[in-house]
C-alpha cells in the first residue's frame, strides 16, 4: 500500500514539474543570482558531484580524455611570386590563446577591433599567421597590463585596435619578407 502511495506522488511531483518547469528553473536561477550562500552550496555540490563521477569512472577503469597536442596547420602561400610554407591558426585557436571564445572574437572583427584575416581556408575557416598571432598575443598582453578590470567593456577605446591595425600594415602578408627561410 506504501508503495502504490509513493508511486502516485511520484507520478505527481513529475507532472507538476513538466507543467511549472519554466517558471521552477527562473526561480532557482534569481535565487541562484541573488543568495550567496545557495550559489556557494550549488558549487559544492556540483564540485563534489564531479569528484564522484570521476572516482566512478577511475573504478571502472575508465581514462580521462586527454587533449591531443596541437598540430599547426600548414599552408602554402604565395609571396612575392615564390610560395612558402607558413604555419597558420585558426580562429578558435587564437581564442584559446587569447583566453576569449571564438564568438567574441567574430564581434571583435564585426567591431573594427580585430581585422579581417589575410587567410581563408577552402572552408572559410579564418587563419592567422604565426608571426600575426606572436604580436597579436603581444599587443593583447601589453592592453591588460595596462588596463587590467577596466578593459572588458572599453576595449575599443584603448590601443589594442590601433596595435593590431599596425601589425596589418607593417606585415601585409602576415609574414615578415625579411626573415631568412629555413
């Protein structure tokens, strides 16, 4: 009889939560916003809920993924009449390096901020020489010393855009013509 009680709450609980889901999920998230203590007690649970799966996965002999180490693409590209071999990056490669998601850095060429690339893939996938990334993470490191919190939200108005401007014209095939092939 306990049983056949618990099975119609249960049948219940569900079909309360399917008809109020959206309302349910937007009080947790305000409250999840709003209470540090609930937003503190979430992560801990969710710190621990990993740890368990791991120690899980570890029990049954299950190896965590690894990431595979980077393979630079290589492309060929004519320069001054002779072709050379460059190593290129893809966009979500330079994300990762700049520690941004590829999505902002699409809004940044949208913006101005990040010229267009030099490159294209035969699938449009966006490239960026190396010696272009080097003074790319170069400019990048220079704004955040300098700006530090402040630049997340005024990142136009500093000299990251006009830096990266300066690397486009200094280097208009993204590769320095001067450096001796190896």
């Amino acid at each position: 009889m306990a049983d056949e009680t618990e099975e119609k709450g249960s049948s219940y609980n569900k079909k309360y939560y399917e008809e109020n889901r959206e309302e349910l999920l937007a009080k947790k998230a305000k409250r999840y916003r709003e209470d540090p203590d609930y937003q503190a007690q979430i992560k801990e649970r969710s710190a621990a809920r990993k740890k368990r799966l791991a120690q899980e996965k570890r029990a049954k002999g299950i190896k965590p993924k690894r990431r595979q180490p980077y393979k630079p693409r290589i492309h060929t590209v004519e320069i001054n009449g002779e072709d050379r071999e460059v190593e290129m990056f893809t966009l979500g490669r330079l994300a990762m390096m700049l520690d941004r998601k590829i999505g902002t850095l699409r809004l940044w060429e949208s913006k101005g901020i990040l010229p267009q690339p030099l490159y294209r893939d035969g699938r449009g996938v966006r490239l960026y020489t190396a010696l272009q990334v080097q003074l790319i993470l170069k400019a990048w490191r220079e704004v955040k010393r300098k700006h530090g919190s402040k630049l997340r939200r005024r990142l136009a108005n500093t000299e990251f855009p006009a830096a990266l401007q300066q690397i486009w014209e200094d280097y208009p095939l993204g590769v320095d013509l001067n450096a001796t092939e190896e």
